[in-house]
C-alpha cells in the first residue's frame, strides 16, 4: 500500500484543500494518513473525513512580541520528533504540505527522512511557515501565477485544489436551510473560520437597509452568533458551516468576504462576483491585501479596506458589486479553467 502524508492546520483554508484532494487519492490506490495539531481546527475537521490522525506539539511562529515566544521553540522542537518518529513508522512515499505552523516540524522531518516534500502555497507571497519549508520541498505548487517569481525553479502553477462537492449545490436546497420565503437576490458573508468581528458588526448594523433588496447569509464564526437577531426575516446566520455550503454558493448573488487565499480560489472557480474586504496590515502580515489586489486588477471583484468600512459605504460598495455582477462574472469565466486537484495530483502520482 502506498502512504501519503497530508500536513496544514491552523485555519480551515490550510485544512480544506488538503480535503479536497482526499477523494482523488483513494480513487488512485493511496493510504491517506494525517499529522496535525493537538487542538487546531484541522483535527474536528480531518477526523471527520475517517482519516488517522496523528497530532503532533506544534509551537506558533509569531512576528510580534509575545512571552509565548520563549516557549515555542520547544515546542517546535517536540513537534520535529514527533513527527520524526510518526513518519518513520508510516515510511509514506510523500508527504503533501498545505501550510501553517504545524507544518514546518514534519517537513524538516520528511527532509531528514529523505521523504519527498510537495508544498502549496496559497497566497500571494509565501508564508513564515512556507518559507522555512520550501528549502525542503520538492516542488511548491502556487494558487497565483505571480507567486513563482517568489519559489524560484520549484514553483508549479497549479490553482488551488477545489472540493467537487462545492459545484454539486442547490439553490432550492439553499433556500429551504436558510427557510427564506421571498424571492431576492442572496447576499452571503463568510469571514473565514473565526469569523470577522468588525465586518459582522457593520453588516449587522446595515441590514435594515440590506434587507430591504437582499436575503442575508451571515456566516459569522465560532461564538459569533447574534442571538438578538434570530427570527429576522430574510436573515439567517451560521457559526460554520460545511455540508451546506454548497447549497448557500449556489443561492449566492453576492459575496461579502475576507481576502484568504482558500476562500478567493472558491469564490473564482464558482464565479462568484464578490467584495473583498481584506485583513488589514495591522492584523495580518498583509497577504490578504496583495491577494484582494491582485484579484480586482484583473476585474474579478470590488475591494473595501477595513480601515474605511463603515454601514454607508458598505452598502453602496455591495450594491456596486450586484449591479455589475454580469461584468465580474465574465471576466472570471475569461480565466482558463483548470482543476487544481488535477494539477496537484499529477505531481503527487510522480512518487507512487
């Protein structure tokens, strides 16, 4: 039996399009096993697709102050042994990287175990944790063209691999979860796994108005439910969601969303016409700035900055986007369409 290794965690963009591959790699005769964290979402996430799951110490790579960071590399360094110890009793062909800090222990591991490393790398520019890995990779799949100027010789243009069952939805199906009555055009937020505080605020403080045009999907993170806001008609929030995402992309007119990397790979293969409101550099190290910019350059989407949101400019922006909704639509159809699975499938099967 031949073994891969999946690794990523930390937000469910470094776990769901290692999910996505999972499908093709059991049609292709591979034994699936995963290394991930201790209490990181990847593990509710994986456990859930019956794949072992091997959790490992992982210690975050921060860029800011923090009495944490006396700890981490310790951690870092128990997680480089157990991974160590994981791999060389799974003796996988190749181990496949999605990202995250608990990935950069068991890809040195691979390394010294001689085990063939693929990486993918998401944004723009590559991460801390990417960076540190690439030295080890093999190859390093990029979801931008324009990230292969950062990756050298390793870099592979593949996109990012894309779960088939988010092409498989139902409007109508989308209508009855969310039990809206009215036909109007769908507007759906999605923050990210953690949700977006400030975009949940000003998007609640605008439905009034947002409302009076749009049915509102509010997928607002962990704990981030309103439950003052509960029975509103045409109103339907959810913490997280998964089997119904589906259905809620193909009822969706409109996307209100964060700038991550998984999420505009999505909002592209489903031609989804969306306004972006990216990280700001203040939270982030501004990957999602440069991916958000990238995509509007190429006419795919509007973008709002954070430090600019308020409930006025929200609403004009999103009516901006549905008006010219054909537009964006288009242009994201102009792009050749390519499947990522494929693409990063082709380059795993080089180590069967």
């Amino acid at each position: 039996m031949k073994t891969i290794v999946l690794t990523g965690g930390g937000t469910a963009g470094h776990v769901t399009p290692n999910l996505a591959l999972i499908p093709t790699l059991r049609e292709n005769g591979w034994d699936i096993q995963y290394i991930g964290s201790f209490n990181g979402i990847e593990k509710e996430l994986v456990e859930k697709e019956n794949i072992p799951y091997h959790p490992i110490a992982s210690g975050k790579l921060r860029r800011y102050l923090s009495v944490e960071n006396l700890k981490d590399p310790f951690k870092v360094v128990k997680g480089y042994f157990d991974a160590y110890k994981i791999l060389k009793k799974l003796k996988p062909k190749v181990v496949f990287s999605k990202g995250g800090y608990v990935t950069v222990p068991v890809v040195l591991a691979a390394s010294q175990l001689k085990i063939p490393v693929i990486i993918h790398e998401s944004d723009m520019t590559p991460g801390l944790a990417n960076k540190i890995a690439m030295k080890s990779a093999k190859t390093i799949c990029v979801n931008f063209e324009e990230t292969l100027k950062y990756v050298g010789d390793k870099g592979l243009y593949t996109g990012s691999p894309i779960r088939a069952e988010l092409f498989a939805g139902s409007k109508t199906v989308g209508n009855e979860l969310c039990g809206f009555e009215e036909i109007r055009p769908t507007l759906l937020m999605m923050g990210g796994s953690l949700g977006a505080r400030k975009i949940n605020e000003v998007l609640r403080e605008s439905l009034p108005t947002l409302l009076k045009t749009y049915n509102v999907v509010h997928i607002c993170g962990k704990d981030n439910v309103d439950e003052s806001l509960l029975g509103i008609r045409g109103y339907k929030q959810f913490e997280y969601v998964r089997q119904e995402l589906p259905h809620l992309f193909a009822m969706t007119d409109v996307m209100l969303s964060r700038a991550g990397a998984n999420a505009l790979a999505e909002i592209m293969a489903l031609n989804l016409p969306s306004l972006l409101i990216p990280l700001s550099q203040a939270a982030s190290r501004g990957d999602q700035i440069l991916n958000a910019n990238a995509m509007k350059d190429k006419g795919y989407c509007e973008v709002l900055f954070e430090e600019e949101l308020n409930k006025d400019i929200l609403i004009k922006k999103l009516d901006e986007v549905y008006s010219n909704r054909g537009h964006f639509r288009c242009k994201m159809e102009e792009m050749t369409k390519q499947s990522g699975v494929e693409k990063v499938i082709k380059e795993i099967q080089k180590y069967q």
